[in-house]
C-alpha cells in the first residue's frame, strides 16, 4: 500500500512546501512504516519542452505511424500514469507561482490527461486519499488586497478532486515571504502561525492517508 509524492518547489531546501509535505511523509511513514514512497520531483525531472504537443498528436496516428519524438511522448505518458496507478495515496506539493498553477505542474498535469486511462469519465483513481499543499508567499484569504488571486488551488480541486475523483485533504499555508521581506515585517507573527497550523494539518493528513489504506487493506 504505497504513497506517491510528487514535489513542485524551485526554491529546494527553502521551500516551504516541501517542508510541510515533509511533514505529512514523517506522519505516514509513522502510522505505515511498511509503506513504501514514490516520488517524482517536476524541478529535478521536468516535463521536457514539446512533450505535450507531440503526446496530443500521437493520438490522432496509428501507433505504428507514429514518428521518434510521439514515441518518446507516449512512453512517459505511459510510466506517468502507472505511477499514479500503482499508488494507493496521494501527496501532491504545489505551491502558488504568479497566481496560477506553476509550469512545471502544469505540464505534468497535461502530459496525464492525454491518457485514455485518464480520460473525462474514467476515474480509475476515484475514492483514494490524497493531500494537497499548497503555499503562497502573500495573503490571498477573505478581505485581504489579493483575495480572489489564487488561481491554483481551486484547479487543484477541480482536477485532483473532480476530475480524478480523489479524495481530497488540503494543506494551505499564506506569507509565506513575510520572514524575507521588509514590507511584510508586520506580517510575520501571522506567518509563523499559519506555518504552525500549516504543519498540524500536514501531520493529521498524513495519518488520514495511512489510515484509509490500512483500512483498505483489511
């Protein structure tokens, strides 16, 4: 019964994603030690440049018409999809860039949805539990200046959730760059709260997911 993780930061050992969905790993791995972990880091191992495009088109040849590059294209569409198949939970860390989903999730997300497997109406992932963490370097909440701006999250739900019919836990942590940046400096008591709040959620999350497939696997 295995967790698949996948990591989206640029910021590597800064990241604030990361280290909340290092959380939710610690407190899987505590209530599941014998659950093994997948990962698949989108900054250490992007989507190269034409995939998807060359994927699309594949679609419309026969599979022995195909040329080198929709090949290779379907190749990683396949090991992408049966990654996520094999898996029975879900952790997926995807912090907000420049108000909307970065590119790197972006073009992973759009290699996957050019499976049949994956296609509108199939949800062979449908009722398995997943954590979402997603942070934001400013406040996008009720009432503040940017409210409405966070473009991501709810695509995260849509996608993760409605469309794959997963079944959803979500961690949001905001200002998150109110610790490096002087505008902000009133701002840092409430980072570091929400940063608390933010890991609390992370831990309750991942014991949710060990559990359920625990459960499962009686």
């Amino acid at each position: 019964m295995s967790l698949f993780r996948l990591d989206s930061s640029i910021l590597g050992g800064a990241s604030t994603s990361r280290a909340v969905a290092d959380t939710v790993e610690r407190a899987w791995t505590r209530t599941h030690p014998s659950g093994p972990i997948t990962r698949r880091d989108l900054v250490a191992s992007p989507v190269p440049t034409g995939t998807w495009t060359a994927a699309v088109t594949a679609g419309f040849v026969p599979a022995d018409q195909r040329g080198e590059e929709q090949s290779r294209a379907v190749a990683l569409v396949t090991t992408l999809v049966d990654e996520l198949l094999a898996a029975d939970a879900y952790l997926f860390a995807v912090p907000l860039y420049n108000y909307g989903v970065s590119q790197h999730v972006k073009g992973w997300i759009d290699l996957l949805l050019t499976d049949p497997r994956l296609a509108p109406g199939q949800q062979p992932l449908a009722g398995r539990p997943a954590a979402i963490v997603t942070s934001r370097g400013g406040g996008y909440g009720p009432g503040t200046p940017r409210e409405g701006w966070d473009h991501a999250t709810p695509y995260y739900r849509r996608i993760f959730g409605d469309l794959f019919g997963l079944e959803l836990h979500v961690s949001e942590i905001e200002l998150t760059l109110a610790e490096s940046t002087p505008a902000m400096a009133d701002l840092r008591d409430l980072a570091r709260q929400q940063l608390r709040e933010g890991h609390a959620s992370a831990e309750k999350h991942g014991e949710l997911l060990a559990q359920h497939v625990l459960a499962q696997a009686r």
